[in-house]
C-alpha cells in the first residue's frame, strides 16, 4: 500500500485512510461472520447432539483407561499367584522327597 505523497489531494487522503481501515477491519469482519454462520447453523438439537457425542467419546477414553489398568493389575496379580502355588508346589515336594528318603522308599 503505498503512502500518500506530500501534497497529495484530499481524495487521495481518503482513499487513502478508507483502504487503511478496511485492510485493519477486514479480518475481524470475516470471523465475526464466520462464527456468526456457525452459530445459526447450529441450532438448539446440533448443539446437544454435539455434546452427546463428546461425552460419548469421553466415557469410551474412561472405560478404556480403566479397563487397560483392570486387566494390568490381573496379571500381575495372576502371576504373583502362580509363583507362589509353583513355591508351595516345590515345598511340598521337597516335604515327600524327604519322607520319602527317611523311610527308605
């Protein structure tokens, strides 16, 4: 954009100062349009159905969250109850073996 030269007419001034503000306003213009169109696309139903989908996601991200942490737990837990039954399992071996030995089988 170029600047009015020294001595430049008043309607040059004008143009001048017109093009100035449209180029400032413009922007705020479109977007206030845009979320304006938005807003009157979307009525009472879109903006409730909207929501309905967002907490429908939010609770399949929860349960997921959860359900991943449930099923950690379990096999941790599954496997602490498998090294202590192979522990039990060896002692009691251990307890015939020895028996065993002592009554001469």
């Amino acid at each position: 954009m170029a600047e009015p030269t020294t001595g430049a007419s008043a309607v040059q001034v004008a143009e001048h100062t017109i093009e100035a503000a449209m180029i400032s306003h413009a922007p705020k213009v479109a977007t206030a349009g845009a979320v304006a169109g938005v807003g009157g696309w979307l009525t009472l139903n879109d903006v409730v159905a909207i929501v309905g989908i967002v907490a429908a996601v939010g609770g399949f991200l929860v349960t997921f969250y959860f359900a991943h942490r449930k099923d950690r737990r379990e096999e941790r837990e599954s496997r602490a109850r498998e090294a202590r039954e192979h522990a039990e399992h060896i002692a009691r071996m251990g307890e015939i073996e020895q028996t065993r030995t002592e009554r001469g089988y």
